[in-house]
C-alpha cells in the first residue's frame, strides 16, 4: 500500500536536500513538482511553456495545471506500485491540499506525516544566495518568500490540526536536520 510525506518549507529551508536523502536512505520515490516543472521547461513541453512565465516571476504556476500533473502521477504510481513516495515542493496552496486529499483518498492511499522545516528568514536569503538558480536573484528570493507567505504558510495551521504536523528545526547542519527527522518519522521509515 502507498504511503506519502509531505515536505513543507520556504524556499531555501532544505526541503529538497532533506526529500532526496530520505528517499535514498528509505526507499521513496521522491517527487519534486519544482525539478518536474524546470525539467518540463527545459524540453519546452506544453506544460513547460505554460509554467515558465510563473517560475520567471517566482509566482507560483496556477493550481489547476499543477493538480492535473500530481493527480496523474498518483493514478500511473497507485497502478504500478506499492512504494512509499515523497512530496517535495506540493501542495503549496489550500486548494492544493484539498485536491490531494481528495485524489489519495479515492485511492486508499495514507498521508502519513507533513514534515516543516522550519528556517528563518535571514538564513533563507544567505542560502539562496549561494545556490545561483535562475530564480534566486535577491528580487526573486523576495517575491518568493512573500508567496509562501501568503500561499503556503496557512498549510501549516491545515495540517497542524490535522495532527500531521511534525516541525523541525532547519536553520541547523544537514545531518542534524536529517537526524532528527528519521527519528520523528521512524515508525514509517
Ligand atoms: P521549487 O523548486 O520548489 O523552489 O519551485 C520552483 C518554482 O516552481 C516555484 O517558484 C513555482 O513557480 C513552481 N512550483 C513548484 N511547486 C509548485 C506548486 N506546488 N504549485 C505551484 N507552483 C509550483
């Protein structure tokens, strides 16, 4: 039976360093809707050319386009397999996480943890501004976090209630962080 985590956190709280180690250590099949989207820019697919103007901005790609390309992951992975996946990157909107619950629960598939890292401002910006991606200019980064703000932060409170949150520290070394969420998530892994 399949199972997910959800990774939520600002741009630059790690969530894509933290997923990829955990699928590696673990067996998930990790999804990262950013690494898909840029991926489908770069081949200029359909969905790459109407995503790319968003990304350019640091806004986010409209909800509908984007619950299309989760739901039918999850329809072709429920057929084909019975991992445990990750989310990286999604859901980042309230509609998001409504649209996911609906497509999981038609599926008999668990949402078993939401993990937040949670990393201050100050950090983020210092990260992002080592990291050099095309969308991490100072403007951008700032767009950026005003997005997550907005858009993304009343998650936590979704989830919080849902008793799925688990928050994490992420301001600190990689291997802490990395550390404290396998012992959070330990029964699952
Ligand atoms: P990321 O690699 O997660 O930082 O995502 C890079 C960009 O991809 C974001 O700034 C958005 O433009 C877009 N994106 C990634 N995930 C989503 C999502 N769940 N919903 C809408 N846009 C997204």
């Amino acid at each position: 039976m399949l199972n997910v985590i959800i990774f939520l956190g600002s741009p630059g709280s790690g969530k894509g360093t933290q997923a990829a180690k955990l699928s590696n250590a673990f067996n998930y099949k990790h999804i990262s809707i950013g690494d898909m989207l840029r991926n489908n820019v770069e081949r200029k697919t359909e969905l790459g050319l109407k995503a790319s103007g968003f990304i350019d901005s640091g806004a986010l790609v409209p909800d509908d386009l984007i619950i299309q390309v989760v739901g039918k992951f999850f329809e072709d992975s429920a057929s084909s397999s019975d991992g445990k996946i990750i989310l990286d990157g999604f859901p980042r909107t309230e509609p998001q996480a409504l649209a996911l619950e609906k497509i999981i629960n038609n599926l008999g598939i668990a949402l078993t943890s939401v993990i937040y890292l949670n990393v201050t401002d100050d950090e983020v910006i210092s990260r992002l501004s080592e990291r050099g991606r095309e969308d991490d200019s100072p403007e951008l980064v700032l767009n950026r976090l005003n997005v997550y703000r907005n858009q993304t932060e009343p998650l936590l409170k979704y989830y919080s209630q849902k008793n799925l949150l688990k928050e994490i520290d992420g301001n600190r070394f990689p291997d802490l962080v990395f550390a404290e969420i396998t012992e959070l998530i330990g029964v699952e892994a």
